[in-house]
C-alpha cells in the first residue's frame, strides 16, 4: 500500500471551524478533490457548500446505513474515475458517508488520498479513527453489515465543532455509547474519570481518537486480539441492526450489544458481577437518558418473534468468526480491561432463550 493512500499512518487531527480548514488545504493541495457529503449537513451548514464552491466535485448522499450499497458505492467510483493518481477525496458526514467514502477512495486508482470530516459525534469518536470502510452485503434475504470492506487510512481529520452544535440528544447519545465503551474496554482511568464527571464535548472528542489511535498504532490491520477489544458490544449489535432493518441506530444496538457482551461474559467466568454490574449501570443511564425504555427492555423487543436459527445465520456470517466457524467475542474482564475469548453457541442460545427475549 503506497505511503500517504491509505499505509497506517499516525492520525493527524486538525480543529477548526469548516471554511478556515478547507482554504488551508486548497492553498497546500492543487490537484482535484472529490466531495462526498450528507446532504442534511450541507443543509444545515450553508457554510461548508459555499466553501466548496467549484474547487471540489461534490457528490450529495443520503445519510444512514442506505448509503452504504454498492450502488452507491458504484455512483462514487464513476464520478471519481476522471481524478488522477493525486487526487483527493474528501467525506463529510456520519460513520455512513464516511464508510463508503473511505471504500471509494481506496479503489480509485489503487488508493487515493482520503480526508474525513466527521459531522456526528459517533464518527469524531469512532468511524473516522482507524482506516476501515465497508458496505453492507444482502445475501438470503438478510442484509449483513460490512460483510464487504478495507483499510485505508485517512490522511488527515477534521473537527468542525460547529457542525456537532446541530446534533440532537439521541445523536449525541450514540457517541457517547461508543467513547464509554472504549473507556470501559481499555483504559480503567478514563473510566473512572467519567464516572466522576461526564467529560465536556470537546474532550470526550479527543481523549476517544487518543484512545483509538493508539489501539489501532498496536494493531492497524487487526492482525491479532488487540484491535478487537474495540467490538465490545459490537457482535450482537451488528446483528440487532441488520434484525430491525436498521431502526436501532448504530449506537443504540452497540449498547444493546453490550448488554449481551456482559451477559455472556457473566456466563463464562470472566467478567466479575462488580465490573459488569457498573458497566451495565451506566449504559442503562446513558440509554433512559435519552429513551423511554430500558436496554433490556428494547433488547426484548427487537428479539421478539425472532427464530434462534435466524439469529445464528446472522452470527455465522460475521467477520468475528474464526476459520472454525467458532465465534470470538470481546468481553470485559474488568473496568478498563477486556479480552477475546471463544463463544460456543450454547452459551447465547441459552442466554436468548431464559434472559434476552424476557428483558431480563
């Protein structure tokens, strides 16, 4: 992989209100730019469009999991087909814009330089940290989330604090699930201090892309267990996602997906009641604070009806699955600590049927 097109590479975070950093990059960067952006955004923020201008081809995309098809996929690869070996792609958007954005950037031309502006705090947490991309694969009848994807790191990223100022509560929330989780994963002393006092925006910004800079500096292609403590929660809400036709929102199925993560790991020894009774604690508060149910609750409910055997096609078709066919989940094993530990289907089919499916 060619050095600055997608080679690991250490994040190199940019704040800045949008016009401000975009004039800097066209003072530095001459050859063409290619603008994928959210629509919404661009309506919401006349600014960014305006700073555009004619300088960059621009691409509006519906926002959420529609965008990540390969049709749409398709309709970026055909307008970027005219950019030369130096050109650049720029996303504006949510975890959705900047996937797909981050696949099209890697098949132009074998690798083209990529820049994420994240305009959710989920992707300034999460999505826009790490180089993945991917699109959704529907296959009997399912749609299974980012069965197809790559790795191609990003140049740079840029926070536009103004943008997050027309986020709403829920939007917030889903970031806010996914920094927790980091905290609760990796890092006991971020945990802590979050549980002292819940971090301002700003902060809870950059010490989530510390955090998730340095996993992915240990582990950037996910070659070994490192990188995978990041899924805490992700197993099972992938497939709660792809379940409700993606009515939970990424962030809402990630903390129903730790619900299970922890009730698993109860299950198997390895996380002690009092870590994994915190944990649940405060994802059940961060989850009321903003929904008129509990996540039990709304695990019960987008079980319902479900046959065990739909569910398991689900988990056989995750990317978390071992060449055995053997499940590998990330479980906490402490505050601030987690491992990846095997997972027979025994252990959540037993769990689905006596505490899932009854909001227990």
């Amino acid at each position: 992989m060619r050095a600055g097109r997608g080679a690991f590479r250490p994040a190199r975070d940019r704040w800045g209100p949008f016009p401000d950093l975009f004039r800097r990059l066209t003072r530095s960067h001459t050859a063409p730019i290619l603008t994928v952006a959210d629509r919404r955004v661009l309506e919401l923020h006349p600014a960014i469009a305006r700073s555009l201008g004619s300088r960059a081809a621009l691409i509006r995309l519906t926002g959420g999991e529609q965008a990540k098809t390969f049709a749409v996929l398709e309709r970026i690869l055909r307008a970027g087909t005219s950019l030369p070996r130096e050109g650049l792609v720029l996303a504006i958007g949510g975890g959705s814009i900047g996937d797909v954005a981050t696949v099209a950037a890697h098949l132009l031309k074998r690798g083209l330089t990529l820049i994420h502006v994240p305009t959710t705090l989920l992707a300034a947490v999460d999505s826009s940290v790490g180089g993945k991309g991917a699109v959704h694969v529907a296959a009997s009848g399912q749609i299974i989330k980012n069965a197809a994807g790559v790795f191609h790191y990003p140049l740079e990223g840029w926070i536009c604090q103004e943008i997050f100022a027309s986020l709403s509560p829920r939007q917030l929330f889903e970031g806010e699930v996914e920094a927790y989780k980091m905290a609760a994963a990796l890092d006991s002393a971020a945990w802590r201090s979050y549980r002292r006092r819940k971090p301002g925006l700003a902060s809870l910004v950059r010490e989530a892309r510390a955090l998730k800079n340095a996993t992915c500096a240990a582990d950037p292609y996910e070659g070994g267990d490192q990188r995978r403590l990041l899924n805490l929660g992700h197993t099972f809400g992938h497939v709660l996602e792809s379940l409700t036709g993606f009515e939970l929102s990424h962030g809402e199925a990630v903390c129903l997906g730790i619900v299970c993560a922890l009730d698993v790991g109860r299950e198997l020894g390895v996380a002690p009641e009092s870590a994994a009774g915190e944990v649940e604690q405060v994802f059940t508060q961060l989850y009321e604070a903003v929904h008129s149910t509990t996540p039990r609750a709304a695990l019960a409910q987008a079980l319902s009806g479900v046959p065990q055997r739909v569910l398991a096609s689900l988990l056989a078709a995750d990317k978390k699955v071992d060449a055995h066919g053997q499940l590998r989940m990330a479980l906490l094993t402490g505050l601030g600590r987690s491992g990846v530990f095997a997972v027979e289907g025994r252990v959540w089919r037993a769990l689905w049927g006596r505490r899932w499916r009854r909001g227990r």
